[in-house]
C-alpha cells in the first residue's frame, strides 16, 4: 500500500513531503522512545510517533522508514520539518491517539 493510500484512509493531514506519497508502506511501527525504533523497526515500515523534535528525522531517514505519522494533534517543530525536506521523509499528522492509527493501519492491511 502506497503512503497515499493511507492518507486518504484515514484522512491524515500531510505537512511535509507531499511528493513522496507514492512510496510503498512495508508495514508499520509504533513507538516514541527512539533507540527502541533504531532497534526494531524495518525498512519501509510507516512510523507512528508523538515524538516531534528533528531527532525523528535522523532516525526515519537511518532506518529507511516509508514516513512518520504524529498522533494526538501535535505538530512538528519547525526544526523538525526543515529535516524532514531535506531527508526526503514524509510527515503526517492526526488527532487520533496511537491506539486508533494502529487499528486503523491492521484493518486496511499494514501489518
């Protein structure tokens, strides 16, 4: 499934990088303590994140992440997104809490 797919979905608000929507999602990963995302996530995996300092950025952009979606209402920091461009890393925020997307991601089928 395509990055775009899923903003549509679950109707996401994109903020950064709109023109790498077409990437493929491999599956997905929850988590905001960032050594343990180093860790665990996988290539192509869609990132879901409160987290929203730069420090996301390096770690999307080490791991090869297809995005990052920042639940609870919150927005990145300006930092944050002058990164994100630079790494070519879609960002993606929502108002849902993390519990909501990541049900949501099973029932479209990102495992």
């Amino acid at each position: 499934m395509k990055i775009k797919d899923i903003v549509k979905t679950l109707d996401l608000q994109v903020i950064s990088g709109e023109e790498f929507l077409e990437r493929e999602v491999t599956g997905g990963y929850a988590g905001d303590l960032l050594s343990d995302v180093l860790a665990n996530s996988k290539k192509g995996n869609i990132w879901i994140t409160l987290q929203i300092h730069q420090n996301i950025i390096a770690v999307a952009s080490s791991k090869e992440l297809s995005g990052i979606i920042i639940v609870n209402g919150r927005k990145p920091e300006e930092e944050t997104l002058k990164s994100a461009k630079e790494e070519e890393i879609p960002v993606i925020t929502c108002n849902l809490l993390t519990y909501q997307v990541v049900g949501k991601l099973y029932e479209i089928g990102i495992r």
